[in-house]
C-alpha cells in the first residue's frame, strides 16, 4: 500500500513538477531574516530597527536599510548574498 502511494506520488505530482524560480528568488528577497548578513556591518540593534522598518512599512530590507540611512543600496547588494550565506565560506 505504501509502495503504490509512493508510485503514484511520483507519477502524479513529482514528474512534472517544476520550481517557480521567479517566485522562489522573490520569496527569498523578501525574508526578514536576511538581515543576520547585515550585523557585522551596523551591529545587531541596527539589523533589528531594518527588519522591524520593513517589516512595518511594506518594504524590502535592501529598501529599509537604505532609506534608514545605515548602507547605501550597493553596500547592501555586496553583503546580502542569499546563495553565499548558505554555502561554506572558503
């Protein structure tokens, strides 16, 4: 029984299905918890007063964090990576 539902998952969902990468990056671009990558730069209570401006406003971090006045925009683009953050640093 559970070996046909495991076929029958694979030949009715999994086959087929492809990942919404515009939607997956824009999802990622838009999490909060992002902002850990800007502590090192502005400190932990800074990073907080981003998320919380976004978070209160509507905005991205990348929008927060510069209209807050605390990194330009391409400060924010050379340190918000989301693929470097979760791969080993080297």
């Amino acid at each position: 029984l559970l070996a046909h539902g495991c076929r029958s998952f694979t030949a009715n969902l999994l086959k087929d299905l492809k990942p919404n990468l515009k939607k997956i990056n824009e999802h990622v671009n838009q999490s909060l918890m992002l902002v850990t990558a800007l502590s090192p730069k502005i400190g932990y209570d800074n990073a907080a007063k981003v998320a919380k401006y976004a978070l209160d406003n509507g905005l991205s971090l990348r929008e927060a964090a510069s209209g807050l006045g605390l990194v330009s925009v391409e400060e924010y683009d050379l340190i918000v990576d989301p693929a470097r953050m979760i791969s080993p640093h080297k």
